[in-house]
C-alpha cells in the first residue's frame, strides 16, 4: 500500500484512468490534502463513497511524528521520527523574505564525506516522498505558517534518491499542492555527474548547488570520496553543460576547512577555474562537531574576497543556530 502523499498530480490522474475514472479526481485529492490538509479520506465529500473506498484499499495517508523540537534565534531544528523508527532531522529559518526549511532526503547518507556528520552515518535507505512531503507539512502546522522556500540539503545526497526527490519537487512546486515556487526550491549535490545531465533535462526551475569544496582533484579526493568516480574536470563539465542548457546561475557551496582548503592560493585557483562561468560562490563557515577532527577556518574573509578581486561572486552563508546541534546531522546522530 502506497502513502497518498508520495503521489504526484501526474501519478494519481494516471491511477484515477485506471480504475476507469476521471482524472479531474486528482485534483480533488490535491485539494483535500493540500489545501484542506484533510487526511481521512472517508471525509472527502465531494468524492463519491465507491471511490473513497477504493482509495482507503490502494491508499495510507500514515505521519512521520516530530520526536523533538531545538530553538534558537530565528531557527527552529525538528528531529523526526519516521514509521519504521529511523530518525531524520529538518532546519527552519527565518529569513527577511520568508521562511525557509532545510529537508533531509535520505536516512544517513553514503557519500562518505570526511567532515560531515551524516556520512559518518552511512545510509540506512532512501526517504519516500510522503516522508519529505511531511517534513514541510509538519513545519508549516508547527508554525502556522506557510514555507516559502525549500533547500533540499539536509541529510543525505538527493541524487542518490533521484526519483523520490523529483517527485517530492513536482508535489510541492505544484499550484495545487503545497505551491512553492520553482525559483524558491533548490537542489544540492555532491556532484554526481549523471544525475546533473539528467536534471538538465527536467522541465522545472529547479535552482541546483554544488558541494564542491575545493579548487583541485587532491584536496576533493582526501575529504571527497565521490571525486574518485567524478573528479573536478568531469563536475564542472557537467553544470557547465547544466548552464548552457537551462540559462540558470548554479550555486557553488564551499566548506571553509581550517588549513586544508582555505588559503589565498586555494581561492585564486577556485576563481580561475569558476572564471566566466555564471556561477556565484557560497562560503559556509564549518560547523564543528565532536566527532570530527575538522576545524572552521579563521580565513573567511580573506578568501571571500580574493575570489570578489578575481571577479568571482561570492557570499559567506549566514549562519543560523550554531547553539543548537546546526550541523547537519548533529540532532539525528545524537539519537543513533
Ligand atoms: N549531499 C548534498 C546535500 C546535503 S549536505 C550535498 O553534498 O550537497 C549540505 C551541505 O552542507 C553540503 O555542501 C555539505 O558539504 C555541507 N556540510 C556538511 N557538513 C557540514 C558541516 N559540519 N558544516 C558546514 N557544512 C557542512
């Protein structure tokens, strides 16, 4: 049996043909979850009582619960715990222009990278939509509010769970559902090649970041795993293709590591090889954590702004909540 949140509009007018009925169906399931945030679907009125049935067999609409709730200023972090009891954790931020909230994709993550907290974890498996779906619709009960913007950069790498993510885009872009803007949502990458070219392809203004993290093969290759399988030359590639196909500035995250990928010399090698593409840089202060030995480089500033002299955009992200387990995977892994 499937969770009537993991359908997109698409899945539920291609479900609603094949049990020989109209597709207008989905649109009224869409309102009644979405909009009514009605989850019992006896009570779906307008749908006659031999469909509801129909739906209750094929059909769950179980939560995800939220276990516990971290606040500090302008953040709020929300450990979950899913119906199978793994554990997964989600970020909301108060921005001038809105709220934001920062969504896991995976339970653990095999990406495997040395400084962050939920590749120490490994993978445990894929999230489903409905349980990314649910993050959100929590947030916004909490809240009482509507999220504005949506980064898909909490724990786990989303394109090592394509599918599942594209359809949880699909579900909340759409008018009808929980209608966050296209431009308002956006997908964050270690850099799995095939899955850029796929996305490419996509017919959504999805925004896409790149956990890139270093100016050459050897600094990425000892705190990268990834860029054994798809180096540097290969990932630039692949968004340069991404920019020419889709006309759409590319984020480029960069953790600031002390003494590993933070001196003056690391920055003018970024810029020359960010140089003329339409790209901006984002600097994120490293969150520490007690189980890494990374440090947060003192070095900010600097190579801020010896990539602006080299002509390269660049902006140091703002930090939200570093008092309450902010980084990522910090609330979960004290849980498992
Ligand atoms: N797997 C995806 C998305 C999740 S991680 C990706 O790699 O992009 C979101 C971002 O936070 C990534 O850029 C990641 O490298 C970074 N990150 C991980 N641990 C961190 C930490 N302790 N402090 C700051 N940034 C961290």
């Amino acid at each position: 049996m499937r969770n009537l949140l993991s359908m997109t509009m698409e899945n539920l007018e291609e479900y609603f043909l094949s049990i020989g009925e109209k597709k207008f169906k989905a649109s009224q399931v869409f309102e009644w979850l979405y909009k009514h945030r009605e989850y019992n679907i006896d009570n779906y009125s307008n749908i006659k009582k031999e469909i509801r049935d129909r739906l209750n067999e094929d059909f769950n609409t179980d939560f995800i619960k939220i276990k516990k709730k971290e606040e500090g200023v302008e953040v709020k972090k929300y450990l979950f715990e899913l119906l199978d009891g793994n554990y997964i954790e989600a970020v909301l931020m108060e921005h001038d222009y809105g709220k934001s909230v920062c969504v896991s994709s995976e339970v653990g993550c095999n990406m495997g990278c040395k400084f962050c907290e939920s590749g120490r974890l490994k993978k445990v498996r894929d999230l489903e939509t409905y349980e990314m779906v649910e993050q959100i619709i929590l947030i916004e009960n909490d809240i009482k509010e509507k999220v504005q913007s949506v980064v898909i950069m909490g724990i786990g790498e989303p394109f090592d769970n394509y599918d599942n993510v594209i359809n949880f885009i699909k579900i909340i872009n759409h008018a009808k559902g929980l209608a966050v803007g296209s431009r308002h949502i956006t997908v964050s990458t270690c850099g799995i090649v095939p899955k850029i070219e796929e996305f490419s392809n996509l017919p959504l203004q999805v925004n896409l970041a790149l956990s890139l993290h270093a100016p050459n093969d050897e600094i990425r290759n000892k705190i990268m795993p990834i860029n054994k399988v798809y180096n540097i030359s290969k990932v630039i590639e692949a968004i340069k293709k991404y920019i020419a196909k889709t006309n759409r500035r590319v984020t480029i995250e960069y953790v600031m590591l002390n003494m590993v990928n933070d001196s003056v010399d690391n920055a003018k090698e970024l810029a020359s090889l960010l140089r003329g593409m339409n790209v901006y840089v984002n600097l994120i202060p490293y969150n520490e954590t007690n189980n890494i030995d990374f440090r947060r480089s003192t070095r900010i500033k600097e190579f801020k702004d010896t990539l602006l002299k080299s002509g390269i955009n660049a902006t140091v992200r703002r930090e939200f909540g570093s008092g309450i387990s902010a980084a990522c995977g910090q609330l979960r892994s004290k849980e498992v």
